[in-house]
C-alpha cells in the first residue's frame, strides 16, 4: 500500500511557523483578494484563504466585484492597490468571466505584489530558470509536499497532466529546475496511457477522474491535484484512490492532499513578499 502525501499535516506544521513568525513582526502583512462574480468554487476557495490568512496574523480583504464589474474598474482598484504602501499582496481569484481579459488584469499587478507569481515578468523569470520573486502556489505545494517526504526528482521521468498557467506549465518548469525529465500531456495527447505507463511521478491536473490504478508504473509516485464534485455532490480527484494506492509506492490523497498545500504556499508566498518589500525590494 502507498504512503499517504499528507498536505494537512504539512499545512498544520508550516501554518504554526508562520504563525509564529508573524507575531514577532511589528506590522502585519496585508493580502487582497478580488473575487469578480459568484463562481461558487470560488467564493468557497476565497473565503478559505482570508480565514487561513486571518489564523495566522495576515490582514485579508476581499474585494468582491459582480459579474458586470468593467475591466477598467477592476485595473483601476489594482493600479490603487499597487501604489498602497499598506498591501502586500494582491491575489485575482481565476477563472475571471468571459468579458474580462484575464491577461491584462494580471499583467497589471505590481510583480513584487504579484503572489500567484503569474505575472510576465515572475514567469518570465521561472521559465528562464532564473529565480521569480514568488512561485506559483499550486506546483510550490507540491515540491514542498514531495520534499517533506524526501522524494528525489533528480533523472526520474515526471509526467504532467494539464498545461493551465496555475498548475500544469509552471509545475513542469519547477520539476525541470529540479533535474527531471518532464513530459506535458494535455487534451490532444494521443498516447496519454502509454506515457503514463512510464512515469516515476504522475501530477495529474485536469478536473476529470482519468487515472486508474492498472495504469501506473509499479512503486510510481501520484500527486492528484485534481478536485471537483462527482454526480453524487462526493468531492473527488483525477486519480481512483483505491486503485492507485495499491501500485504507487506514494499517493496525494483528495481532499486533504494538494488543496491545503496550495493555501500553505499563498500564505509562504505573501511573507516572502512582506519581507522583500521590508528589505525596499
Ligand atoms: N484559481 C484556482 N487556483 C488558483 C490559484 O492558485 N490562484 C488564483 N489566482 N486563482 C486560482
């Protein structure tokens, strides 16, 4: 049987740090969210990250605007948020409705307030493997997963499975900085079984149960960052659970495995930009 990824574990332990670190600091860190419209997954993920922000001693608003907000009104409020010495942190809640250009509200956030890190300037950076001022949440989550339980990456075939700007480009970029070999598969992928079958680590990001255990490599390492609601309102990943635990030698559990780490790295990546700009980044 597999070894569990436990995210809430790791979440618990990094949260407490930070707990502990923000308390010595004078001022607190400021994070802002904008929620545009009433997407109900992301009204769920939004308010989670200001109660998790709000444990540990970072300020959060969110600003919530209504599905025929103009983008116009939003970049102005971004432009207002990048020159307030008070902010930190500024965090658009994806996806955005149709009639808003999701490029240019993102290309309008300050990167060093930028702690997605999906701005062109801190992907820029990451694709050039040179250092961005943050990473991305999702794919730093599940490095962090992986290293607390020492899985090396160095030569071993890694397979990712979705190529959004959130997880599935950034994570093979990261998982190429850490020497592996990486293979992007995506909704044309002709052979997607065949190249599964040859993965040391699977990092499954599409939304849709796709990955059965007879699938794997035996001893294989699985990390579902996958989550959506089956027919029955059951909270599930890509992956068959069940199925898989019994072939991989390592498995993310969902819920309780990607998710937690996620907003575990928001509220990393929202220190790390305090301090930055404590240093006059
Ligand atoms: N929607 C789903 N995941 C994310 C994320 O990591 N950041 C943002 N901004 N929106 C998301």
């Amino acid at each position: 049987m597999a070894i569990i990824l436990d995210g809430k574990k790791l979440r618990d332990k990094i949260l407490e740090e930070l707990r502990i670190q923000i308390d010595k600091f004078e001022k607190k860190p400021t994070l802002v969210v904008i929620l545009v419209g009433d997407n109900p997954a992301s009204k769920i993920y939004v308010n989670n990250k200001k109660k998790i922000a709000e444990k540990i001693g970072i300020n959060s608003t969110v600003i919530n605007y209504s599905s025929n907000v103009t983008e116009q009104e939003i970049l102005s409020k971004i432009e207002e948020l990048n020159n307030d010495k008070n902010i930190t942190a500024i965090l658009v809640q994806l996806p955005l409705p149709d009639n808003i250009s999701k490029e240019k509200i993102i290309n309008a956030i300050s990167p060093s307030k930028d702690v997605d890190g999906f701005t062109p300037y801190n992907f820029g950076k990451l694709f050039s493997g040179e250092k961005p001022i943050v990473y991305p949440c999702t794919p730093k989550g599940v490095l962090l997963l992986l290293d607390e339980y020492e899985i090396n990456l160095e030569g071993k075939h890694a397979v990712v499975i979705g190529r959004s700007n959130i997880v599935g480009r950034p994570m093979a970029q990261m998982l190429l900085n850490r020497n592996a070999t990486v293979t992007i598969c995506h909704s044309k992928t002709k052979n997607l079984s065949d190249i599964i079958k040859t993965a040391d680590v699977v990092i499954s990001a599409v939304g849709k149960n796709i990955i059965k255990g007879e699938m794997l490599k035996s001893d294989c390492v699985v990390v579902d960052v996958g989550i959506f609601k089956d027919n029955n309102g059951k909270t599930r990943g890509d992956v068959d659970f069940e199925s898989a635990s019994k072939i991989a030698s390592y498995i993310s559990p969902v819920p309780g495995g990607i998710g937690p780490m996620t907003i575990t790295s928001l509220m990393l990546n929202t220190v790390e930009l305090f301090a930055k700009h404590s240093e006059k980044f």
